[in-house]
C-alpha cells in the first residue's frame, strides 16, 4: 500500500519525506535567515512579531514556548516580557537554525532561556507546564498540523494562550496582482543574497498552500482550544491566530507515551 502524501510547496511528496526537505530548506537558509526576512518583508516582520507577542499575554515570571523559534526574534521579546524570573523555551526542529539562534541570544546576555530541538508534533514537554505558545512563521511548514495544535493545546495550562504568526490569504483580491509580482521576487533575490534560489521559490509556494483564516480557526477548535479568533495583517498577507487551552483540560502530558489521544 503506498504511503499517504502531503505537500511540499506544490509537489507532493510521502508525509515520511516532509521533514527531511523541510530541513534540508532551512539548513541553507540559515545563515542569511534574518537578513532575507527583513528583505522580503521590507521590515514588516519585525512589528508583526512585536504584535504576535503583545498577544500572547506572557508576563514576568511566566513559562513561554518560542516554537519554531529558529534564530530567536521572538524568544528575544518574549524573554524581555518574563523577565529573571521567567523562562523562555526556544524550540526547533532544525539543528542549524537552532545552533544560530542559540549564539545569537547567549552573545546579547539573554539568559532566561533554554535551547530544544524537538519535533512539533511531539513536544518533549509535560502538560500544563506553559503559560503562553507562539509559533511564528512556522505551522505552515510542519507535516501534521492537527496534531502539533493538539500537543501546543495539551503543554498550555488551563487558559493558557497559543498565537500564531503565519501568511494568509489576501481579504482584498484587488492587491493580489502587486502581491504576487512582489512575491515571485523572491527567489531571485534568494538567489542573489545566497546563491540559491529553491528554498525561496519552496517558501512561495507553501505560503499558497496553507489554510486559510477560517480553515486556520476551524482546526484550533478541532484540536480543543476555546476563544478563538485571528487578527489579519497587512491586508491578509498575514493573520495572528489565537486560542486558549480550555480549563476543563486534565490531561496528565503531551509526550506520546501517555497521551493517547496524540
């Protein structure tokens, strides 16, 4: 029988397969990450994360998960919010985002932090252990995104709040032409800045292939978070998703080796 397939940009690909090409994407951009992003986005992700962060209500003192955290940007602010007393979790997948991010952080004095890597999907943490999730720029590229909704949803304690950063689609049609000349540039520039042109031509086609707010929402619910709601950003090129982890929640931990319903 062969084996379910799920996206990669536009090709589809065995679900088995997605992690490693996803990897092997941000093992290239690495080291040019956070000068391609402000390129791309003109600057614009640098409020957009200050915003997401704003939302997830993390106070001084607070334990907070930076998933996907990469290279830091919101470990960085979030780590301002919680303060000594507080501690951030900066999570990701990918070693070399990872190691990048963990230098850059340890080398500006950030302390109120530890370094994970570890799968979205099965979060290496026990449940009702944090106050606050973010995940920004990074639930479009992770396989099952039901099941990582799940695990963020069973590691928040009760009201504890999940947002996620993540392009979108477009509320008015009539900026879709400029968006989409705007966006092809990118790999072109990709290609200019780091010699390689794929892994921003993949990051154009897996913004065209995630949900859209409402199916965003729709699978927050599913996955059991209440209060749902999202924010849209510059005309839906992006949307700040949020919800709660219900306080009837009495799972005992997100780790698959008791909690079945992962």
């Amino acid at each position: 029988m062969s084996e379910e397939q799920t996206h990669f940009g536009f090709q589809k690909v065995p679900k088995s397969e997605k992690a490693d090409r996803v990897a092997e994407v941000f093992r290239k951009v690495a080291g040019q990450y956070d000068i391609m992003n402000d390129v791309m986005s003109l600057g614009s992700h640098r409020l957009m994360k200050r915003m997401a962060v704003e939302m997830t209500r993390a106070r001084p003192g607070d334990t907070v998960l930076d998933l996907a955290g990469g290279t830091g940007d919101l470990s960085i602010l979030l780590s301002k919010r919680v303060g000594p007393t507080g501690q951030v979790l900066l999570c990701d997948i990918n070693a070399d985002m990872l190691r990048v991010g963990r230098d850059r952080l340890i080398d500006a004095g950030h302390a109120s932090l530890m370094f994970i890597q570890g799968d979205a999907e099965l979060l290496p943490l026990p449940n009702q252990s944090l106050d606050a999730a973010i995940i920004g720029f990074g639930l479009r590229n992770v396989t099952d995104k039901e099941k990582a909704l799940r695990a963020m949803r069973l590691a928040l304690k009760p009201g504890g709040r999940l947002v996620i950063l993540e392009f979108s689609k477009l509320t008015h049609p009539g900026l879709a032409p400029l968006y989409q000349k705007f966006s092809g540039l990118w790999p072109k520039v990709g290609q200019w800045i780091t010699g390689d042109a794929s892994p921003y031509q993949y990051l154009v086609e897996s913004i065209a292939m995630h949900p859209d707010q409402e199916t965003l929402k729709s699978m927050l619910q599913t996955a059991g978070f209440a209060g749902v709601g999202y924010d849209n950003l510059l005309g839906g090129v992006a949307a700040i998703h949020y919800g709660e982890a219900p306080f009837q929640d009495e799972k005992t931990a997100t780790n698959p080796a008791f909690a079945s319903e992962l």
